[in-house]
C-alpha cells in the first residue's frame, strides 16, 4: 500500500489488458508530448515488434505504464511513464521490474533502452549498466543502458 493525501492508495502492476489501451497510450502520450515534447505518432509500438503493455492501476484509473518490444533482434523496454500526481511512489521502479522480469522468463540474456536520466539510476540500481553517451532526443537526452539478466535484481 503507498500512502497519499493521509489515504491509503493501493497501487496493482499488471499486463495491460485490451481495455487498458487507450487510456495506457493516452498517459504515455499526455507525458512524453506535454513534458518532453515527443510527438504522439512515435508512442504507438508496431505490432511486428510484438509489444507487451504494462500498467500501474491505482484507484480505478491508469496512473502509469511501460512496454517491452523487440527491434532489430534485441528486446528493449520504453514507453516508461508514470502520472505526475503518482510519482515518489516507485510505481516505475516496479514496472521496469515486471517487465523486466518478464522478458528475462521469455529466455533473453539482455534487455536495451535508451533512457531519460531518471530511469537511468533505476536501470542502475537494479544491476543495469550505461553503455554509451547521452544522445539530444526531444526535451533533454537518453542514454542508453542494458539490463543483463545475471545482473537482474
């Protein structure tokens, strides 16, 4: 249970179900256009990259999500975004954990994002490692970083 407002809030990470989509792509793109100014037309995943969703659900709505896909023979993990009023609470920390979680029991050795410097210190304190220099994307930059499994949490 997270705490909010003297309340009690739980927060339920799960697969995104179909009936999640919508408000799951319309989180992802509320945060990266109004916040990083990424526009809208790169947050939808191609099927051919077999996307998975994740979502945190926390009194009834969507408060965050991430996706694991591959591309280019490699599964990364992106679309990380969690709603402004949620944050401090972990709720990224733990979706990055299910996610990777489940890429890993899908048989894959390392899992590859390029990351805002925020989920870079998550990616790190879960055994994750920056493998080149932060590159401009949009509002700031990314690094890019990789989460091996025998380094996992």
């Amino acid at each position: 249970m997270m705490k909010r407002d003297d309340s009690v809030c739980k927060v339920l990470i799960r697969k995104a179900l179909p009936s999640d989509m919508e408000a799951v792509l319309e989180l992802a793109e509320d945060i990266f256009e109004g916040e990083q100014k990424i526009p809208r037309s790169l947050n939808p995943i191609p099927p051919e990259q077999n996307p998975q969703w994740w979502c945190a659900v926390a009194d009834g709505r969507i408060a965050g999500t991430a996706a694991a896909f591959e591309e280019d023979g490699r599964w990364h993990i992106g679309r990380l975004a969690v709603a402004k009023e949620m944050r401090g609470r972990h709720i990224a920390t733990e979706l990055l954990k299910t996610a990777a979680a489940f890429v890993f029991d899908q048989g894959v050795d390392a899992i590859y994002m390029e990351a805002r410097d925020i989920t870079v210190a998550i990616v790190q304190k879960m055994g994750g490692r920056v493998t080149g220099e932060p590159v401009p994307f949009y509002e700031g930059t990314v690094t890019p970083v990789m989460l091996e499994k025998e380094r996992f949490l």
